[in-house]
C-alpha cells in the first residue's frame, strides 16, 4: 500500500512539472525590442501621412488664393466677341473661281449688258448698209463675258466684306471695352485670345477682296492673251495663203525661156 502511494505521488510530482511555464530573458528582450521598432515604424508613418495632409492643404490653400486673383477659366463661359468669330468663320464663301465664271460665260448676257447704263448695249443683231439684219455669233463675245462675271464676281465679294467688316469691328470693340474692364487674368486671357482671332479675320476678309480684284486681272490678263494669240494666227494664215498664191499664180502663168524674136526692119 505504501509502495502504491508512493508511486501515486511520484506520478503527480511529474505531471505537476510538465505543466510549469519556462521563462527565457533573451527571447523576451528580443520580442520588447522587435515591437518597440514596430511601434516606431508606425510613428513614423504616421507623421509622414500628417505631413503630406498638412502639404495638401497647403496646396488647396495657394489653389484658393490663386482662383481668388487670377479666377477660374472654367467658370469664364460666356466671352464677348465668341459668337461674332465663330459666326465670321462659319460665313459661306460669296467668291466664285476662275473656273466657274469661265464655264458660266455666256455671250449673249455680254451683248445684253450695259453696265448698268454706263455703256452701250451691243446687242444681238445689227443691220447691214442694205438693211439685212443680221445675228451676232455669241461664241465670240463669252471672253467679253468672262470680264464681266469676273466684274460681277468682285463686286458681290466687295458687298459681302463691307458687312462683314462692319460687324467685325463691332465686335473688336465691344471685346476691347470688356478687356478694359476685366477683374480676373483667366478672363483676360480669354479675351485677348478672342481679339486676336477677331483681327485676323478681319484681315482675312480684306484678302477675299484682293483675291477677287486678282481672279478680274487674271482673266483680262488671259483675254489679251488670247487676243494676240488670235492675231498671230491669222497673221500666219494670211502669209501661208499668200506663198500658196504666188505658187498657184506661177505655175498658171509660166514665163517662156525662148528668146525674144522681133522681126527685121524694112
């Protein structure tokens, strides 16, 4: 019996052993150092977050300040001048090429027109000394044509830059005295870019102008041309029928080489 307690109580003092926590100061030390570093790495993130929101807001507050001398230009919608260049630009061109008043001449109008009074009217038909009347070719009249639908041209191009000259400069004034009057430098700019597309359209304007005073000259130009060009061709003709006359004449009347006899004296 005694044996068996013994062996009870050794058996206990065992697992009782088993059971006790074993206490290591160097792994300790290690894990208070490892999440102290830890800790501190996580200050440290946390101030350069607090850094950055206090760079940010900086930043907002300079975006602020620069809105509130220089302005929005997403809030600078409306801009004087806008519309009048656009619609300038928009503008259908009232000039016809050299082409098209070529194809269009007809010398029938030419003969018909008069200049509005200023000239005499050719008309399509004359009268002979014997009193025929007589039609008039129109084929050789459409270059006369051609000036005059090239006349016509600058002069439908001339009305239509006046008006639009006109509204332009409106428009570069009233831009003008909005500039003038302009608080913000995001309106400013807006402006001025305005003004500059308003003159060069204004300038643009004034070449459509030139362009059709050049397309009249060019076509006079090409009738006096044509003209010459007339001329020295029938001039050649006239030569070439007068050599073929001379060859005709000569092989008609052909001289007798024989010698002359004059009957003797009495």
């Amino acid at each position: 019996m005694k044996k068996l307690i013994a062996f009870a109580v050794l058996n206990l003092a065992v697992c009782a052993q088993a059971q006790w926590i074993v206490y290591d100061p160097t792994m300790n030390t290690q894990q208070i150092i490892d999440q102290a570093e830890n800790v501190a790495k996580y200050v440290e993130m946390i101030d350069n977050q607090v850094q950055q929101i206090n760079t940010l807001s900086s930043q907002l507050q300079q975006l602020v300040q620069y809105n509130a001398a220089f302005g929005n230009p997403a809030t600078v919608l409306q801009v004087t001048g806008v519309n009048g260049l656009i619609a300038d630009l928009d503008h259908p061109p009232v000039g016809q090429s050299m082409i098209a008043i070529q194809v269009s001449a007809s010398g029938t109008e030419a003969l018909n027109n008069d200049g509005n009074g200023l000239y005499h009217n050719v008309g399509q038909t004359f009268n002979t000394p014997s009193g025929q009347q007589v039609t008039r070719n129109t084929n050789y009249y459409r270059p006369n044509a051609a000036i005059d639908g090239a006349a016509q041209n600058y002069t439908n191009v001339y009305a239509d830059v006046q008006q639009r000259r006109a509204a332009l400069k409106a428009q570069i004034a009233a831009t003008t005295q909005k500039l003038q009057s302009s608080t913000t430098d995001a309106e400013t700019q807006k402006l001025q870019g305005v003004l500059t597309g308003l003159n060069g359209a204004l300038a643009a304007t004034d070449k459509e102008a030139d362009q059709a005073v050049g397309l009249t000259l060019v076509q006079q130009a090409a009738n006096q041309n044509d003209k010459d060009k007339q001329v020295k061709a029938e001039s050649e003709e006239q030569q070439a029928e007068f050599s073929e006359s001379l060859q005709n004449y000569g092989t008609t009347f052909k001289l007798s080489t024989e010698a002359a006899n004059f009957p003797d004296s009495q």
